[in-house]
C-alpha cells in the first residue's frame, strides 16, 4: 500500500488479455499500473503496454503456444519466480485472460498462484469461447476455468456467448470481440475508481477483500451506464436484464453484492437512493451489501452503475467432474477457525485460502445450459461424475 492508495497491478495474460490492456491503455489516463505477459513476442510488442514480460522463450522461441495449454503451462512454470517478482508488494492483483487458447488457459493460472505467493489478493476474469470457435476450444476453456478457480481468490466469467445479445445479427466477428473488451474494460475502470478514488461513499479494499473471500470461487461482473434525465431508470433496466447477470437470475441469490456508482458533478442523491432502492430489492435480506460512488469529471451528464456479487447457488459445470473420492469429508470446523478466517492479512508465500466446499441439492448447467453436451463414449461430460454414479451427498448436519 502506498499511502492511503492500495497498490494494485492488472496483469493481461495471453491475447485476450493483452488485446484488454491494450484497449484500457488508449483510452484511460489514470489506469492501475500494467503488466503484459504472453508467449507471442510480437502480440507483446503491439499492446502498448510499457511493462512486459515474455514467456517461455526457450520452449515457444518468442511465437506462442499454437494453442497448446501444456505449452502455455510449461512457459508459466519456468519463469515461475520471475512472475511472482513483478507483484511483490502488490495488495490487489487483477489478472485478464480469455480462456480456450494456450498461454491463457495454461499460463494464466500460474500467474495468479504466483501473484497469491507474492502476498496479494487475486481477482481473475476470463473470457470464455464463443460457441463457434468449437467444442475443442470450449473444452480448453473448462479446463483453464477448474484451474484458475484452484488458483485465484475468486473469478468473473464472462462468457462471449452473451454478447450475441447485444450486437445485430449482420455483425462482424471483429466487432463482437471488441464488445468483449469494451465490457470487461469497462467493468474494470469502475471497480478500479471505486477502490481508488475518494467519493460520496467510500468502498474500501477491504469491503472488496470481504466480498471476494465471502465467495465459492466465482463472481459475476455487470455494468451499465446512461445519460439524460431518465439515465437512473435506465441503467436499472439494463441491468437486470444483462446477460452477465442472466437476466437478473443471479441477483435474488447472491450472498454478496457491491455496488458501484460513478457519474460527474451532477450525480443526484434522488438518483443514488432509485439506484439503491431497485436493486436492493431484487437481492435477498442478508445479503453482504458494499456501495460505493465516485465522482468524475469525464462522467459529466452520464451515470454508470457496476455491480459485482457472488453466484452462491452454482458454479460453471467443469469439462471432467472429480471423482468422489476427491470429495473431502464434511467435518466441523475447529474452535475458533471462523474468527481465524474473518481476519484479514497479507498472504506468505505458504499462505493459501481455501475455498469451502458447497452442499448441493441438484446440478445444472448454468452458463452452459443451451451448449451442445460433451460426449464421449455416450457419456454426457458435462454431468459430474458423483451424479452420473448415483453417489449421494449428505446434508450439513442431517446425520446421514
């Protein structure tokens, strides 16, 4: 921490990564500090990124993985002390990756474990496939996903399936991926100028540090923003019906939720307390709730609303579920392990959260529910193995 300011690092990993610092570094003066990894030197050299840090150079000869994980794998693991150098000292690590090549699927959980050795909290957001870049890809992306959630504090998904929502169906491809950009670039500078900068309510990093361990691994990220003297109503409708937040589905279950409002000097409090008051109303009554606002100069006549929270009721199906018998035991918690658990401290390098388990009464496939299944053999991969095995999960405390 410098000062009173958090210091905070977002990190781009692989080309869907860099491609989002590269779009947040031309249109934003007073970003976080940068850091661009990639196995491609000449994906690195574009990025106009200044700190970057190239991969793998022995295994890739500065030309990528070929969209090989194991590769993108190998290339994180060797410069291993190398990445947990670039973020000694850093309090919140924001780590980007589109997951489903290779640097990003097997580079960008490496990056996060070495981040979380280095002592940071590890905020990670991936990308996942469209539909029609192929089942192989998809499957790289799950696969990267199980990993980046063993190795981050929590992770945003967004799925670049949804944004088909949201562009017209003659559309170019080009122009649906830089949709992806503009949306988690967006996302970022308001969750960055919410920690960063003073406001009407201030949102500490610690009420993001609460949220983030408050959570099973995942998080949902949405954002919208307005003009005009209906621009309150507005940002409400868009989003609850955001495709990032299933259309309002995941705000009813949240345990955690924060709040972020940002606008110029004409922001009102009239427009604060509609803000407050629709969304409050869609979330449950114990819901963790973080607001905070910041006030810009650039936000003159608009108004921009994030919200960030948990997804409590499931978690983004896996390509291949664990066997049961990596399921660990339902045990109590020891004495005292609760109030250990609360407190917040820096991480050493053996410091490592662990996340809880959850007690499931079905399973569905949430993000993925309209994908084509993974079979395999007449297997439907997508199922995890416990319920395609007919293996049982006991309540908390039902004494079975």
């Amino acid at each position: 921490m410098v000062g009173d300011r958090y210091q905070v690092l977002l990190a781009g990993v692989g080309g869907a990564g860099c491609n989002t610092l590269a779009g947040l570094r031309a249109a934003w003066t007073d970003s976080p500090e940068m850091l661009a990894i990639h196995t491609s030197q000449v994906v690195l050299s574009g990025c106009g990124v200044e700190r970057q840090l190239a991969i793998g150079g022995t295994l890739t000869h500065g030309l990528g993985t070929g969209g090989d994980p194991e590769i993108g794998l190998r290339a994180a693991e060797t410069a291993q002390e190398e990445i947990r150098a670039r973020f000694d000292g850093v309090d919140l690590a924001i780590v980007v990756a589109g997951l489903g090549g290779g640097t990003g699927s097997g580079a960008a959980p490496r990056v996060c474990a070495a981040a979380r050795d280095a002592g940071a909290l590890v905020l990670a957001v991936a990308t996942l496939p469209f539909f029609f870049e192929g089942s192989k890809r998809r499957m790289r992306a799950e696969e990267g996903l199980k990993h980046l959630r063993q190795s981050a504090d929590a992770v945003v998904v967004f799925p670049n399936q949804r944004v088909i929502e949201w562009v017209d169906e003659g559309a170019q491809v080009e122009t649906a991926f830089r949709m992806i950009d503009h949306l988690v670039g967006g996302a970022l500078r308001t969750l960055w100028k919410l920690v960063a900068e003073p406001g009407l309510l201030k949102l500490d990093f610690a009420d993001l540090r609460q949220l983030v361990q408050q959570t099973g691994g995942t998080l949902a990220l949405a954002s919208a923003e307005a003009s005009g003297p209906e621009r309150a109503a507005t940002v409400i409708e868009e989003l609850l019906g955001s495709p990032m937040l299933d259309h309002g589905s995941l705000l009813p279950a949240a345990r955690g939720l924060l709040i972020g409002i940002s606008g110029g000097s004409d922001l009102k409090l009239t427009e604060l307390q509609k803000v407050m008051g629709e969304l409050t109303a869609q979330a449950r009554p114990d819901v963790h709730l973080h607001v905070g606002t910041a006030l810009d100069a650039a936000m003159e006549g608009r108004l921009c609303v994030s919200l960030l929270l948990t997804e409590a009721e499931e978690r983004v199906p896996d390509a291949v579920a664990p066997e049961p018998a990596a399921l660990p035991a339902e045990t109590p918690p020891a004495d005292g392990a609760e109030e250990a658990a609360a407190k917040p401290a820096r991480r050493g390098r053996s410091g490592r959260a662990v996340q809880a388990e959850l007690t499931l009464d079905s399973i569905s496939k949430g993000r993925f529910r309209d994908v084509q299944p993974t079979l395999h053999d007449g297997v439907d991969l997508d199922v995890p193995t416990f319920v395609r095995r007919g293996v049982r999960l006991s309540r908390v405390g039902s004494g079975a």
